[in-house]
C-alpha cells in the first residue's frame, strides 16, 4: 500500500515563507443548498378529533408550499420549510408524547394542538426544552395563563371570544323583542367544554339570562338521549353548547328526532355549528344554529382558494384549515425576522472582530517599522493573500512565521 505524504499544515507553510492565495472554486460547487427549517405541527392525525386535524393539516401544507415555492426564508438563504407531523391521536397523554419526538426530531418550533386539553399538556411539555409552541385554535384561557414564556396564542381565547359572543346575543336577542329568557348549558367534560361553561355561568345572569340547568358530558358521548330528554324536560328558549363536532352533530340531531326544538342554539367555539358539513348533512338539523368561531376572511383571494383545495381534496371546509395556514404564515415572518436580526448581528460581531484584528495587526507591524496600513499595501503589492484573522493569529502565535511575510511586505515597497 502507497503511503501518501502527509499535508503540510497551515502553520508549515507560512514558516516556510510560501505565500497563501485564495481559491476561487467553481459557484456551483461551493453554493450549498441551506439546511431546512424543521417546523413540527401537532394535530389529532388520529382519533375522535381526526376530522379537525386532517383540516388542519391542508392549511398548513398549503401555506408551507406557497413559502417554499417563493424561495424560501430568505435571511437564511432560502431554505425551505419541513413540515414535521406531531398526532396528538386526540388525546392529551398522547399529544405530549408527540411534542417530545417533535422536540427529537429537532424542530424549531412546534405549531397547533386543537383541543384544549391537548395544547395544556404539549405547552408544558415543550416548555422543558424552551421550544416555542404557538397554539391554534386551543381556547382554555389557562393555557397562557401559566406564564411559560415558550406559549404564544395564535387566536382569540375563551374570554375575549364569550365577550364578542355574548354583545351579539344581546343584540340579536333585544332586536327581536328579547324572546330568550332562560338558557341550559349543554358542554362536553374536559377543560374546553368546563371552561366555556363556567364563564357562560358567570357572565349570562348579568346580562339578563336565567340559566336553568347546566349538563355535563363526557368526550367522546355515543349516545346524547339522556341530555335531549333533560332538555326537553326544562325547556329552555336557548341552548348554548360546548363539544367537539361529533357530540354537537348528536346532540343536534338527537334533538330534531326528540322533536325538542328550542328557539334557538347559540354556540362559542362549536364543534359543528359553523362546519360545512354539518350544514351539507343535515339541513334540518341545522336550523336556528348560530356559532361564534375562528374563521377566515370569506372575502379573501386566499381563502377561496384554501375551500377550493379542501373540496378537491372531498372534503368539507372548516376554519382549521385558514386558522393552521395562517399560523404558518406568521411562523415564516418570525423565521424571517429572526434570521435577519441573526445576520445584523453576526455583521455586527463580525466588525468588532475586524476592529480588533486590525489593532493587533497595527501594535505587531511597528517593531518593523511599519503601520497597518502600509503593511496592507505591501501585502497587496507582493501578491499575498492572507485573510485579518489568520495573520492575527500568526503575530501572536508563530512569530517567526509572521515575520517572514512582514518582510515580503517591506520588500515590495520597497521595489
């Protein structure tokens, strides 16, 4: 076997006096592609809540696709964003399960959770390793409450969405000559449900409401008979609901084939109410659901096109798919932003740096009577090329090397 000689390292080849010049290489083989940016969305993939989170899927990879396809990030040189696939699997166990390989994964940050239940769970989870989680549509005002400097919310939660709710009903209820009086509160047992039926509870009876009962169920409900029945036996002029889309579709329709039919139902954040749907499939179910819920703008160029791609996709539009594109969308700007502060700051760290090469530069030249300056020109004019920091380097550790090209240096300028 051939031994090949062993490569003179940096330091032989200034002690010899060789002059160093810089390379040129071919663009294109040098220009590396950047590294992408990892961004881990956690939805219910799987399980009761699968519906939502498929929805919340299309709008992500939708809004991913439109930034790739424009170039990129470009404060880091374009790289494209990867999309990483957290399931939750609709529940709160498995949710934080999925933020931990997320985190292993190594994405920058991790978008979504759905439920309420879930994102409490993923938040804190996240919050081990200082990963940023931006929440979707996960409503529990606890969830940002708890001071964890890693959780932003993307939108409204449940006491900004109850105020504007609850202005509306009174406005609907006092233009048609205030026919509602007395409310039951249907809502499903977890933290989402909880949570809006306590604030109802609270913030009704003010308003001139008399909240005659409030139901509890559990998630998921396979049978909503015993509520309907309950319902049917007090009466209420409206019903406000609390569920996800399955328990809501069910306890609508138990209601239609019960034949209770109540002046109204007014749902904040309702699983099907403002569901597409909901309204295809059962039309008579429908009737008198009004919903105050998370929506994108119906006017909007993007938002035709976002419905578009769901129906093409045959499947029925909700506002998981606006709410998860436009998160996205903003998770880029943040990108965006971050990475132009980073290179301000790398420019910044990089002219300090030069400021101090070039002092220690000026101090090492003038026991050979020379200023930096003339020493700079006296490299230009021999041909060497040798970069701030590699000729600092070598004034303080390989003096003799570092002498040799100070009188190259001389030596030219002086021809």
């Amino acid at each position: 076997m051939t031994r090949h000689p062993k490569s003179p390292s940096r330091r032989t080849v200034l002690k010899s006096g060789v002059a160093l010049t810089s390379m040129l290489a071919a663009p294109g083989l040098l220009r590396a592609e950047p590294a992408p940016v990892k961004v881990g969305l956690l939805q219910p993939i799987s399980g009761a809540f699968a519906l939502d989170g498929d929805l919340a899927k299309i709008g992500a990879e939708y809004a991913i696709k439109e930034i790739n396809d424009a170039g990129g990030i470009k404060a880091l040189g374009g790289a494209k964003l990867e999309l990483v696939i957290g399931d939750s699997r609709s529940n709160a166990e498995a949710g934080a399960q999925a933020t931990e390989e997320l985190q292993s994964a190594g994405v920058a940050a991790v978008l979504g959770g759905f439920a309420s239940g879930i994102a409490l769970t993923a938040t804190q989870t996240a919050s081990r390793y200082d990963l940023p989680f931006v929440v979707d549509c996960a409503v529990a005002d606890t969830i940002t409450e708890r001071g964890l400097k890693n959780t932003f919310r993307f939108n409204p939660n449940f006491s900004m969405a109850t105020a504007v709710a609850l202005k509306n009903l009174v406005k609907l209820n006092d233009d048609a000559g205030k026919p509602i009086k007395t409310v039951a509160i249907v809502h499903e047992d977890g933290l989402f449900g909880s949570g809006l039926a306590k604030i109802m509870q609270e913030k009704l009876p003010p308003l001139g409401f008399q909240i005659v009962e409030t139901i509890a169920h559990p998630t998921p409900a396979r049978d909503m008979t015993n509520v309907v029945l309950r319902l049917r036996a007090l009466n209420p002029d409206l019903i406000v609901p609390s569920h996800y889309f399955n328990e809501f579709v069910l306890m609508a329709r138990t209601l239609q084939q019960q034949r209770v039919r109540p002046k109204g139902i007014y749902a904040v954040f309702g699983g099907a109410a403002s569901s597409y749907r909901f309204v295809n499939e059962f039309p008579e179910a429908a009737q008198g659901v009004m919903d105050c819920n998370h929506w994108g703008d119906p006017k909007s160029p993007i938002t035709a096109k976002l419905r578009e791609t769901v129906t093409a996709a045959g499947k029925f539009y909700a506002y998981n798919t606006p709410i998860n594109y436009s998160l996205m969308k903003v998770f880029a700007q943040a990108v965006e932003k971050a990475g132009q502060y980073a290179f301000r700051d790398r420019k910044r760290k990089k002219r300090t740096f030069r400021a101090l090469w070039i002092q220690r530069l000026n101090a090492a030249v003038r026991p050979f009577e020379l200023t930096y300056s003339r020493f700079i020109d006296g490299l230009s004019k021999s041909g060497i090329t040798v970069d701030r920091k590699v000729l600092s380097d070598l004034a303080i550790n390989e003096p003799a090397a570092f002498q040799a090209i100070v009188e190259k240096a001389k030596a030219a300028l002086a021809a």
